[in-house]
C-alpha cells in the first residue's frame, strides 16, 4: 500500500513542475471577489505584436486563455501542441491564448526558445508577480481561462485534456 503511495506520487510530481514560491487554487473553486484581470498586469513580451509590454487589458471584452509553461518541460509543450490543435475552432471569436513563460533568464534568451513553440499566439514572461496576481500558479503546466469581464472562472494545473479545454471555451463564448 505505501509502495503504490510513493509511484502515485512520483508519477504525479513527473507530470508537472512544482514552483513552491505561492498558492494555488483548485479546479472547483471559483475566483475570489477582487481577483480579476481587469487590473493592467503587465509582463515583458516574448512573442506577439509589437508593443514592448504585454497588459491584460489589451484582450477586454475577449475569452482569455493563459497556458502558464516551462520552455523547457515536455508536459508543457505536450500541452502547447494540443492548444495549437483546439485554438483554430475560436479564429474568428472573441478569444485569444497566451502562453506564460514562467522560466528565468534573459528575455532575449527566453524569445529565442519561445520562438520554437511555432505558433502565432502571443507569450509573455510570467515573474512570480504575475503568478501571484492569477491566484499563485505553482505549477506547470497550469490553464488559466478568464472570462470576457476579466474574472478568473478556472484555474487547472498539470496536463489538460482538448475536450475540458473545448467545454471551458465554449462555455465562456457563449454567455453574454
């Protein structure tokens, strides 16, 4: 019994990485009065349009998607490929998706390896600030889906399937 413990275990850390510097919140629980994105939270860009800063506030009115991510992680990329899958069914809606690089380093650095992920979505480097102002993303990968008021609805962390992905969407797409 306290064998299948530790393989639960380990399996379950090998899926994902663990940052350990904030809180998170479960699937269930819904976002906290106050936390919304309608704040301008900026991050430096690493991909995307041309302006120097991205800002929330840039997708008003729009379904957000946030991939919190690791350029570095199999799981994350393994959940980017299956973003660039879904992401299409939306060209045309009120939703962008925006990858999180949550990694240390140069940002001329991080914008080389960003560049890999081959895909014309935005991303944005994700400090622990930003982290926090989503609720504490500790691990990645981690979705975040913000409806078109700017609220957190759903935070997942780990591995997320294309069917949640889709009903999340589609669920937000279609309130008023």
């Amino acid at each position: 019994m306290i064998r299948r413990f530790w393989l639960v275990l380990l399996l379950g850390l090998s899926a994902c990485e663990v940052h350990t510097s904030s809180k998170s919140r479960t699937s269930a629980e819904p976002a906290q009065a106050g936390e919304s994105t309608g704040l301008d939270i900026r991050a430096a860009r690493l991909s995307g349009p041309e302006d120097a800063a991205f800002s929330l506030m840039n997708y008003r009115g729009k379904v957000l998607l946030l991939n919190f991510l690791s350029l570095d992680s199999a799981p994350c990329r393994a959940q980017w490929e299956v973003l660039k899958q879904v992401a299409p069914a939306w060209e045309g809606r009120p939703f962008a998706l925006v990858g999180m690089v949550t990694d240390i380093g140069a940002p001329d650095v991080l914008a080389a390896k960003a560049s890999e992920l081959d895909t014309s979505f935005s991303t944005a480097l994700a400090d622990d600030n930003v982290r926090a102002a989503f609720g504490g993303i500790r691990a990645v990968p981690s979705i975040v889906w913000v409806d078109r008021k700017g609220q957190i609805r759903k935070t997942l962390g780990g591995f997320v399937s294309a069917d949640e992905i889709q009903s999340e969407v589609n669920a937000l797409l279609a309130e008023p």
